[in-house]
C-alpha cells in the first residue's frame, strides 16, 4: 500500500486530502507542522507529500528542503493558497516536484 504525508496546518485541509486519498487505498499519514512532517518523513519514508507553504514550526519552504536532502527518491508537492510566482518558483528551488493551488 503506498503512504502519502499530509503536512497541513488547517485540520480540514487536511481531513479532505486525506478523505481523497483514502479512497483510492493509500496509507496516509498526517501531520499538523513542519517539524512533526519532517520528523514523520524520515521515520516513515513515505512515496508522496503533500505540504502547506504557511505552517508553524518550520515553513514549507524549509521542510522541502530538508525532506530533499534525505528523502531524494520521494515526490514532494505543496499545496498552497498563495498564487504568489514567487512562492512557486522558491518551493521547486526549494525541491519541491510540483506546485498545487489550494
């Protein structure tokens, strides 16, 4: 079964992710900041994140680039509510796969 890592601040963000990946059989994992996503990725190396920009803790920007430099095989998209460019082009520096508006 593959497992997603849902970093996401907001609990109902996070429950419609999860619901959507749930459905189609994935392990989901869930965590409320970037230091408890970053901590839970490594522990778990999951095939998938999904991860806010705006978090407590450690930001979207910094849990990329962490997970990035341990966790090179694993896809890394974020999912954010800001349509900034700038957001976008510093999350795929940053080694993010892709950028998703919320």
């Amino acid at each position: 079964m593959p497992r997603v890592l849902i970093i996401e601040d907001d609990a109902e963000n996070r429950r419609v992710m999860a619901d959507l990946f749930r459905r189609d059989d994935w392990k989901v994992l869930e965590a409320k900041d970037g230091d408890a996503g970053l901590e839970l990725a490594l522990r778990t190396r999951p095939e998938l994140i999904l991860c806010d920009l705006l978090m407590p803790k450690s930001n979207g920007f910094e849990v990329c680039r962490s997970i990035r430099e341990q966790l090179q095989p694993t896809k890394i998209i974020v999912v954010s509510g800001r349509d900034y460019g700038v957001d976008r082009t510093s999350a795929l520096e940053a080694g993010a796969d892709e950028y998703l508006l919320k």
